[in-house]
C-alpha cells in the first residue's frame, strides 16, 4: 500500500460525505408541484395502477407498495422470519431458510428483478438477493409466496444478483467479496488474497414453465469486487455486464487501496459462448456443498436439499468468455437501455457518466484491439468501447433506469439528484432534487426492452426531516417523481420498510387478475391436512402428539385436548377449512417458544411445542376473523411425565366429560 496516498483519499472521502449533507437543497417542502395531491390520491375503495415490489435491505424481505399512492399493500416474507405468518418458524416453512451452514433467519436484499418474457416483464416471478450468505430468492406472484430458494457456493457477497436474461434464460448472481473457493483449504493469511481469492459468477437456469431453478455452470474470475449488472438485450442478448471494483485486489481499507485506480472496468461475459465451452465439456465439476430450497405447492410444505456439485468455467483460461472494458472511479450501477445498444457504468466518486457502445464493443474485439490482458482477460480500450461522456451531470452517479423514449434517469448519491439525460446526444435534460442521498431508481420495465414511463421513484438513503421524528431510528424513504412531462416533477413521499435498493414496478393489470384468493381444500396434499371437522383428530406416536385442528368461523376442533404430558413433542397441524377469500385464522397457545402461526383459507401450518410444565394452557385464533372471535379458543391440559390421565379430545358435545352444563341452569 502507498502510504502517501492514504490522506489524500481519506480527505476526498471526507470531503464526499461532508457534501452529502452540505449539498442537500434548502427549502425541501416547496419543491411539491400543485397538483401532487391530484396525481397521487387514489380514493377509497380504487385501486393503484402499479404494483412496486421493493427491496427491504437489512430487513431480508421484500414489500409491495401500490403507485401512485405509496400505500403498503404487503411484506413478503423471504430471506428472515416473520413473526406475522410464522414464516421460518411453521414446520412447512423453517426448511426454506436452510443452508449449507445450518438455519438461517435472515438476510440482506438489495435487488428485486421480474421475470422477462422477450425483455418485457411477463408478471410470472419476482427474484431477490441474499446478499450476504449467498442466495437467490423466487417469489410467485399469483400467491405472492417465496416458492425457491437457491444458495450459491463458492461465493460471498451475492451483490451483483438477480438480474435477469431477456427470456428468464438465466438470472445471475457474481460475487462481491472474492473469497477461496468452497473446496480449496480457506485457512489462509488474509494478505495472501492475490494468490488465494477468486470471484465467481453464478449462471441460474430457470425453468420456463415450472420456475424451478438450478446452477447452469458457474464462471471463475479473478479476485474483484462485483458490484452490479444486467443483462444484453436485443443485438447484445447473448451478453452480461458487471461492474468490478477493487481490481487492485486489496483486502484492507478498501476506501483507500481499492480507489488506487483511475479505473476499474466492466466485465462484458459472452454467455452463448460459455454455453459453447459446457457443451464441449470444458467445464470442471467441483464438489460442493449447497441448499437449493423448494415450496411444494400441492402438499404446502417446503424442502430443503443440500446438492454437491457444480461445473465451473475458468474465463481466465479459456478465450471469449470475458473482456474488461475500462471505467472510471470505482463503478457502481451498470445499466443497458432498451434497445440494448448502450451500457451505462457510473462511477461512484466521479463527475461523469461513460456510455458505452456494444457495436464498438463488438468492433474492437472483432478486430483483436486490446489493450494487453488483466489476469489473462483481455482489456479494451477506453476510447474505442466508449459512446460518450455525459459531462458535469453531478456528483456520485449510482444507477441508471430509462424510459424508453430515448432518455435516461440517473441518480446521484453525492449531490442527492435524479438527472434526466438524452442518450443520443448525452445532453443533460432536467434535474430534481432528492431528499436525501439518493441510492437505487426505478422506472416501470425501466431495465427492459418496454418501460412504461409514467414514474420515477427514488430509493434514498437518508431520511432526516422528511417525516414526523421517530427518535434516532427513522423509516426510509421513497419518493415518486411524475415523468411524463418534459421535467420531472416531484409528487410523493412515502416511508419503506428496511432499506430500500432496488425494486421493480409491475403493471397492476398485467398481475391483478392472477392472485390467489384461496386455496382448494380439496386439492390441499400436506400431510398432515384435515379436511371437514369430523376428521379433527389427536394421536399419539410414542412421545409425539399429534394434533389434526380444524378452523372454521368461529371455533376450533378439537378445542379440549387432555392425556398429553411434559416432555410431549406437541403438533398442532392447523387447518383452515374456510374457502372464501380473506378468511385467514391464526393460532397461538401460551408459552410456545417456536411460533405463532396464520393460516390462508384451505391452507396447514404446523407448529411445534414442547410443554415444559404441568397446567392448563389456553390456545386461540389470533386473527379477528368472525364477531365471535374472541370466543374461537380452546385449552389443552398438560399432565406430569408418566401420568394416567387418557387421551380424549373433543369439542361441545364431544368434549372430554361432555357438554358444559354449568351454562344450562333452569
Ligand atoms: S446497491 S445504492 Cu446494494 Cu444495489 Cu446501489
Ligand atoms: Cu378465527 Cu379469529
């Protein structure tokens, strides 16, 4: 390291941080244009025209927001357990959080993806990252359920992920930290990374009628930083693009030592061709270990198995698979516009945004003009990959989405803007104030070949005064900008849940129609289902008990249980026999430590309790389903180890000892 250069940086970077709140634009409330009011009120009882699936940062879930109007429709449950639905915590659902380290209940998601049909979204799935022990998420959006979760070996740091192919071909995954691979020996010096770290690229296949998703090949790369990506689109389909950092390779105070270079590059990957190598057999199958988790449908239970190989590429040994494109200042958002010619990079700590060409890509490599080779990849040179430079657009570009009209929208995190620019002449066009430190953007379909663009909507970093204080721990904060006009114009705050990233803006029309209103009791496969009352049941296997409970408005079967002991591994399989839409029941009984549960109409959720002590333990719908709520509750008796007390169970009449007769007194 050069030590010299070790104040300067740290002085920039003080600088940039001091800027971040010194630059934030005075006078925040009249930056509302009049007619904000008109723009965003949705009134009661319609509905919005957009669905926004948002990322949720640290919180490891994702929300739903309705646009124009920012309401919260719903969290969905992925990468951490919700209390609310018992995710994570229900039998069904706890196998849906393994991993090759053993259960895990949270995570970090930062990018949201749809499904592409022909580079348009076709309403299908969304995909989220597990940014930080590996995964890829899929979340149906008829049941609006995390259906599969896919862990990623050999990797660390799953930043630049899930981005999508034009036909769903593939969602990626590239690593943010370089790490030894899986099954090499990982006990090393950390100051031995230039020899010992790599990188690798995930290429998931995801299969076009059932969702499912497998790890294709992987790619093996040098030991950078990964930041972001997407996918070619049209000429370029066939294409990926990464941003990298750290190509010096550093491992400590990556704030000084990985800003070494004036630039780091964007790694274009010819995908076609590295399909070209797996079927030559060129690929390397590697033992490893992994958990590829799936959400059955049918018997509404989730599986975990740990799968053991992988076939990995080498792009470093084997020629057309990768090509460095240079790009300045520790580059960020790499973005490709609709109609698949340009690629957008942006630098983090730079005053420009590089557009870059695909056909002088393709010229350049076509033509053998490289500029010498960054650990055997060829690198291409600045001027004949480069389109333009957007000068002076601001401080700190991040992300760039597009409207599809021949614009792009940039947002930047320095001088807490969006800049709307013109990609043919690269002209600025228009700026709005974020408030404050914008990161992601969106546009509907704004990284497809067909953005609808009607809005734009900043994902910031920081909240400060834009709501009521909520003492030192503040909601994000979304804002929505109105686009359709030449300028943009700012029309609505709304808080978010975690910290938003990413997120992607569906057509409300093109998903409404499809979602899941309950589910066919008929059809419902859990194991451990029961379906109409009289089937409601208690059995005991050794020292399990199993409990068959059925709910219907407003009591449970069986609602007495007795003859079940301390020590007793406890089942309550719940079953919701309503089949109508809205009509969930909950169940919580007092002093289990494992969950509570809610239960769709026609659904089964288990929940396991050990009882630790002798007593009569309420249990009760959690959920206000019926004017007799309230009265939809039981009790189970819990009996010393080795007591004779029998099994019975019951409800009214078939109660143990009867009906009640203290409520009939003439
Ligand atoms: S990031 S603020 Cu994790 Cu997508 Cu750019
Ligand atoms: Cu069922 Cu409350």
């Amino acid at each position: 390291m050069k030590l010299s250069n070790v104040p300067a940086a740290l002085a920039l970077a003080a600088a940039l941080i001091l800027c971040a709140y010194s630059c934030k634009p005075k006078n925040t409330a009249n930056a509302v244009s009049a007619d904000a009011a008109q723009k965003t009120y949705v009134p009661p009882g319609k509905y919005d025209e957009f669905y926004d699936f948002v990322s949720g940062g640290f919180s490891g879930q994702m929300s739903v927001y309705g646009l124009p109007s920012g309401r919260l429709l719903r969290v969905i449950p992925v990468f951490s357990v919700d209390p609310q639905a018992g995710y994570g915590y229900s039998e069904e659902t706890k196998p849906m959080l393994n991993t090759s380290h053993g259960f895990i209940p949270w995570d970090d998601l930062h990018h949201i993806e749809a499904s592409q049909t022909n580079g348009e979204i076709d309403g299908r799935w969304v995909f989220g990252n597990g940014n930080n022990t590996p995964r890829i998420a899929r979340i149906d959006l008829s049941t609006y359920n995390t259906a599969e979760i896919l862990e990623l070996p050999n990797s660390a740091g799953n930043h630049s992920s899930p981005f999508t192919t034009e036909n769903t071909e593939y969602i990626v995954a590239g690593t943010r930290f370089s790490v030894p691979p899986d099954n090499a020996d990982g006990d090393v010096p950390i100051d031995s990374y230039k020899k010992n770290f790599l990188g690798t690229i995930s290429f998931v296949s995801v299969d076009k009628n059932s969702g499912n998703m497998k790890i294709a090949f992987q790619l093996k790369i040098p030991g950078i930083n990964l930041d972001l990506s997407h996918a070619g689109k049209g000429p370029s389909h066939g294409w990926f693009f990464f941003s990298c950092y750290n190509t010096e390779q550093a491992h400590t105070l990556l704030e000084v030592n990985a800003s070494q270079r004036d630039k780091d590059f964007i790694m274009a990957i010819n995908w076609k061709k590295a399909e070209e190598y797996l079927q030559q057999g060129k690929g390397v199958k590697q033992q490893v270990k992994y958990a590829h988790n799936v959400y059955d449908e049918k018997t509404q239970t989730a599986s975990s198995t740990i799968e053991t190989e992988v076939t990995v590429l080498d792009v470093m040994s084997l020629p057309g698979i990768a090509y460095m494109m240079p790009c300045p200042k520790s580059p960020h958002g790499c973005d490709v516009d609709p109609t698949g010619e340009y690629i957008v990079g942006s630098g983090k700590l730079a005053a420009l945004i590089p557009v870059f060409s695909f056909n002088k890509m393709m010229d350049a490599i076509n033509n053998k003009k490289f500029d010498g080779t960054y650990e055997n990849i060829p690198v291409l040179k600045y001027e004949d990959v480069l389109y333009g430079e957007v000068k002076k657009p601001g401080l700190g570009p991040l992300h760039t989405e597009f409207d599809g009209k021949g614009n792009a929208y940039t947002s930047f995190f320095i001088s807490s803007e969006i800049v709307k620019w013109n990609i043919k002449d690269l002209k600025v066009l228009d700026r709005a104030p974020t408030y404050y430190s914008i990161g992601h953007l969106s546009i509907p379909g704004g990284d497809t070949k067909k953005p609808n663009a009607k809005y734009v909507i900043a994902y910031n970093k920081i909240t400060k005064d834009r709501y009521l204080p909520t003492g030192p721990e503040l909601a994000q904060s979304a804002q929505l900008y109105d686009i359709s006009g030449d300028k943009m114009q700012l029309i609505l705050d709304f808080p978010t849940i975690g910290e938003p990233h990413y997120a992607q803006a569906i057509e409300a029309s093109l998903i409404k129609d499809k979602s899941k209103k309950f589910y066919d009791i008929m059809q419902n496969e859990n194991t451990y289902a029961t379906k109409g009352e009289p089937n409601a049941k208690v059995v005991r296997e050794g020292n399990k008990v199993h409990i068959y409970m059925t709910a219907i408005r407003s009591h449970l079967a069986p609602d007495n249980i007795e003859g079940v002991q301390v020590g007793d591994e406890v089942y309550f399989h719940f079953t919701n026999q309503e089949q109508d839409w809205d009509i969930p029941h909950g169940f919580a009984i007092k002093a289990a430590n494992t969950a509570e549960l809610l239960v769709m109409p026609g659904e089964t959720r288990t929940l396991k309790w050990i009882p630790e002590k002798v007593g009569i333990y309420p249990f009760y719908c959690t959920d206000f389903c019926s004017a007799l709520h309230q009265e939809m509750s039981g009790y189970i008796r819990i009996s010393p180890k080795g007591s004779k007390v029998p099994l019975a169970f019951g409800t009214g009449d078939k109660a143990p000892g009867g009906k009640d007769t203290t409520t009939i007194s003439k």
